[in-house]
C-alpha cells in the first residue's frame, strides 16, 4: 500500500501545524531525554549505591544480636528464608542498570531481583540471608507524571495553535472559494478583510481586481449588445424595403445576407448573455438526450445511461444544440454517447465530415475563423459551449473521430 504523502502535507493548515507542533516534540523529547539522563539517572544512582551500602554493612555485621533492629531502622526486611520462584529481573532499566553496578562492592556474589512488592538481594553463593527493600521506597510517580504532563502539554498546545492557525487560514480558503467561482464565470461577491494583516492586504487587492474586472466585461458587453441592437433596426428597415424589388434574384441574395447577419448578431447577443442566474433543475439524462436528438434525422445513438441529476437545463441544451448544428451542417451521420460515470456525466458527439486541423485553444477561441469549414461563422459557436461547460464545473475536449470527423467530448460533475 502506497502513503500518498500529500494528503498530509499539501494544504496550509496542516503545514503550519506542523512548523508548530514538531518544535514543540522536539523540545518535549530533549526534555524528558535531559530528565532520565541526568535528574533521574543520578537520584537512582544514589539510591542504589544506598542500598548497596547498607547491605554491606548488614553482612558484615549479620551476626550481631540488634543487627534485626538496625535493618528496621534502615527499612530493609532481613530474613532467611525467601521464595523467589515468582520473582524477575528488575523492569527499571537505569535503576538495573545502577543496581548491578552496586552490588558488585558487597562481599559475595549478590544478584538482585524484584516481586510485585519488593526488591529482593541475596548471596547466589550462600543464599543465607534474603535482604527485601520495599518498592515504595525508590519508585515514585513523579517521572511517570512528568512523562504524562510533558505529553499533555504537548497535545494541548498543538490544539490550541491548530484552532488558532485554522481561524487564520479561513479567509485564504473563503479567497479561494470566490476565486474559483469567479474564475468559471460565476457571479461572487466582494469579500469582508478578516484574519492577519497581509490576508486583509491580499482580500482588499482581490477585491479591486474584481470590481475593475467586472466593470470591464459590463462596459465591453454593453458596448458589444448596444452595436448588435443598433444594427437589427436598419437590417429590418432594409428588410422591408427589398420587398419593392422586382428582380427575385437580386432579392433573394438581399435577404439571405440580412439572415446571416441577422444570425452573426444573435450569436454575439448570446456570447455576452449572462448565463449565471438559471437555477439547477431535476431531469433524467436519458430524456433530455432523447429530446435534443429527436429533430436530427442523421443522429446514431450508441448509447444513452439514465440517471436523475440536477442541472442547467436550458444551458446544457443550448450547448448541446450547438455541438449538434455544426455536426449536422458538415457531416453525413453523427454519433452520440451519453454515460454516467461514477460522479461525472460523459456525453461524446462524433461526426464523418471532414475534420478541423485546428487545436483546441483555436476551436474556442472567441471570434477565431479560419480556413477550415468547421470553423467558419462568426467564431463563437464553440465559445459561447466553451462558456457554459464552464459554467457547469464542466470540462469540453476535442479530439480526432474515427469516423473520420470531430470528436467532442462534453465531462460534466453530477448534482444529486
């Protein structure tokens, strides 16, 4: 199984708590390492050497009459006989470690052992004597407790400084919010300066950057839908007025030009048609597709999932409808495939005409018309599709058919 590392280091906030929380281990560490080597390393040491002098002074005087007492006063138990069949080494590394170091200045060959209650030394050689220190008299809980306040302190202040770090990384993820609806076309709103100085600085220039950008596209879409509307009244006029004419040709030719001027102004009303405001509808995508498909006498449907989803409908369609009328203008059949995959929702339109040598960036590039008779019009069929797919949280691609023609491949994410 492979750790994709990222998942734990990619964002902001949990990067900053690590820059917080590793300092504060490491810190932590060195403190309990500097405790157990030094303050508790040298107090074990002493209690050994301790208790090691005062067996010795017990052996030595192990004959005497009060030397019972002496051991009393000294809290050691001197006994001879002992069952130590349920007893084990000393579990304490450092203070085996002193013990053993101890013993070795006592006449004799001493081991030492412990039981739930007791340390236990004796003469391996003789086994005479048995001398039991009570536990309590070198165990405390004073290096456990100091092992568990250094942990809590520890967690606690890597709590505090996750909240604290999460409160300030908040407007980045609000800025990042708007900055990705903004960017698809969505409308967003001017975002309220909160958090440190330099976030405040960034959501105040972010703004600025909005509001001049967003009086730009209202100057420049009003300028484009004033002209489109301008012209419309004397097309009419002109329209109108070639009714007088007599020859039927000249006539004819008139009005097929008004039409495609006609057509080449409502292509730029719809690119500059703000497309934000429409609410999600429910539909079943095998319905719609049977829909759209049903007036294009040369649609081959290879497939058609159903499923219940919520989406633009009217801005899906026209997009579609789109796609579709450049297919049916220059190809003899066209293909359609519509699959739900997981969360996304796949619809592919393959044609047999001819094809375009434009790349992707040309085929949606506003206003772009080239040789190719895919690309002729006003150049903004694609774009206005490119626009709504956007919109949508949406992906159009285009590729090589092998049909011989276009291949589009619309990936929209699902919204149960």
């Amino acid at each position: 199984m492979t750790i994709k590392w990222g998942i734990f280091s990619g964002s902001l906030l949990v990067r900053s708590v690590y820059l917080i929380t590793i300092p504060i281990v490491l810190v932590q560490i060195i403190g309990i390492i500097i405790f157990y080597e030094l303050h508790w390393d040298l107090v074990l040491k002493r209690s050994a050497q301790s208790i090691s002098n005062e067996i010795k002074i017990l052996e030595m005087n192990k004959k005497s009459q009060s030397i019972s007492e002496y051991a009393n006063t000294l809290e050691i138990i001197k006994i001879g006989e002992f069952d130590i069949s349920d007893a084990e080494t000393i579990s304490n590394w450092i203070f085996k470690k002193r013990v053993n170091q101890s013993i070795g200045e006592i006449p004799g060959k001493f081991k030492a052992l412990q039981n739930e209650d007791f340390f236990i030394f004796y003469n391996s050689e003789t086994l005479d004597y048995y001398y039991l220190i009570p536990k309590k008299r070198v165990e405390t809980k004073t290096a456990s407790g100091f092992f568990l306040w250094t942990i809590a302190i520890s967690i606690i202040l890597s709590l505090i400084s996750y909240f604290f770090i999460k409160k300030q990384i908040q407007p980045l993820k609000r800025l990042g919010i708007i900055t990705r609806s903004f960017g698809r076309g969505i409308e967003t709103p001017n975002l309220k300066p909160t958090g440190s100085s330099e976030v405040r600085g960034l959501i105040s220039d972010f703004n600025n950057m909005h509001n001049n950008i967003n009086s730009t596209i209202d100057n420049q879409r009003n300028m484009l839908a004033g002209i489109s509307h301008d012209l419309k009244t004397p097309l009419t006029r002109i329209n109108l007025m070639i009714e007088e004419l007599d020859n039927l040709d000249i006539k004819k030719s008139i009005s097929k030009n008004i039409s495609e001027m006609n057509l080449m102004l409502n292509h730029y009303l719809d690119f500059i048609k703000n497309e934000k405001n429409e609410n999600l509808k429910e539909i079943d995508t095998q319905i719609l597709i049977m829909d759209l498909t049903s007036n294009y006498p040369k649609m081959n449907i290879t497939n058609n999932d159903s499923k219940i989803i919520h989406v633009r409908k009217n801005q899906i369609s026209r997009a579609l409808a789109n796609i579709l009328d450049n297919a049916d203008k220059f190809a003899e059949k066209i293909f359609l495939s519509s699959n739900i995959l997981e969360n996304k929702w796949i619809i592919t339109v393959e044609d047999d005409g001819p094809g375009t040598t434009l790349s992707q960036e040309q085929l949606v590039k506003p206003f772009t018309k080239g040789s190719d008779r895919l690309n002729q019009g006003t150049g903004l069929g694609l774009s206005i599709v490119q626009k709504i797919i956007k919109l949508n949280n949406g992906e159009l691609r285009f590729d090589e058919s092998p049909h011989g023609g276009l291949k589009v491949i619309i990936s929209l994410e699902i919204n149960y």
